[in-house]
C-alpha cells in the first residue's frame, strides 16, 4: 500500500513542476513574440519615414488604470478582512492581515491621483519625429552655426 502513495505523490510533484516549467515557458515565449512585433513595426514605421520611439516602448509611463483596478481590489480586501476580524473578535490579533492589504490598496491610489495629475506632462513628450528616409543626416559645421546666426 506505501508504494502506490510514493508514486502518486512523485507523479503529483513531476505534473506540479512540470506545469509550472510549460506556464513559464509560454510566458517567456509571449514577451518574446510581443518584442518581435514591436521591433518589426518599429523598424516599417523607420522604412516610412518616422521615428517614434513609442512603438519599443509603449507608454513607459502608462496611463495608471491598472494601479487603479489593482489598488481598488487590494483596498476593498484588506476592508472586507478587517471587517471580518471585528465581527469574529480577533480584530486586535490579526489586525495586520487586513491593514496590510487596505494600505496596499490605498497606496495604488494615491498613485494613481498622482499619474493622472502629471499626465498633461507627460502626453506630449516623445511625439513622434518625421523626416525623409532618402536624406542621409549631416552634422553641423562650424560655418553652418555663423550662417544661422549661432
């Protein structure tokens, strides 16, 4: 009877480790796909005559609706914990466990208040830069800077 436990257990462990090797992989393989993707239309978007440095790095900022969602789930955890310590009366023993999660959340909050407030700033820094991909770029000369007055 011990040796069909030990094969089960080894077989559950190898299917543990297993899956959790293949989610790693297909989360590897998904980055990887998605930066392939980015680099081909950077490098079209190059081909036509534009430069835009968004393209490889999509929003380095974000817009913060993530930290809102995630922020709003992590604050109403940490209420819903604390109410639940107050009406089982443990309230002062595992206080942490609620507080931490509510802290969390409204941390993502303020965050997110902050982003929004800056985000005028940040709209317009990174527009693309057009110019004709048949002019091979020249540098300046000395000459050049006294002709335009530099």
């Amino acid at each position: 009877m011990l040796i069909p436990e030990i094969l089960f257990g080894m077989t559950m462990t190898l299917i543990s480790i297993g899956g959790t090797v293949v989610i790693i992989m297909l989360i590897v393989r998904a980055i990887q796909n998605g930066r392939a993707t980015r680099e081909r239309a950077f490098k079209a978007a190059l081909d036509r005559g534009i430069y835009d440095p968004r393209i490889m790095n999509p929003s380095p900022t974000g817009s913060g609706a993530a930290s809102l969602g995630w922020g709003i789930f992590f604050a109403m955890v940490g209420l819903a914990l604390l109410i639940g310590f107050l009406i089982l009366g443990i309230a002062g023993d595992a206080a942490l466990g609620g507080l931490i999660p509510l802290a969390i959340g409204i941390g993502l909050i303020a965050f997110h208040i902050i982003i929004k407030r800056n985000q005028s700033d940040i709209e317009h820094n990174g527009d693309p830069v057009r110019f004709d991909p048949g002019v091979t770029p020249t540098v300046a000369t000395k000459d050049d800077h006294q002709v335009l007055g530099g």
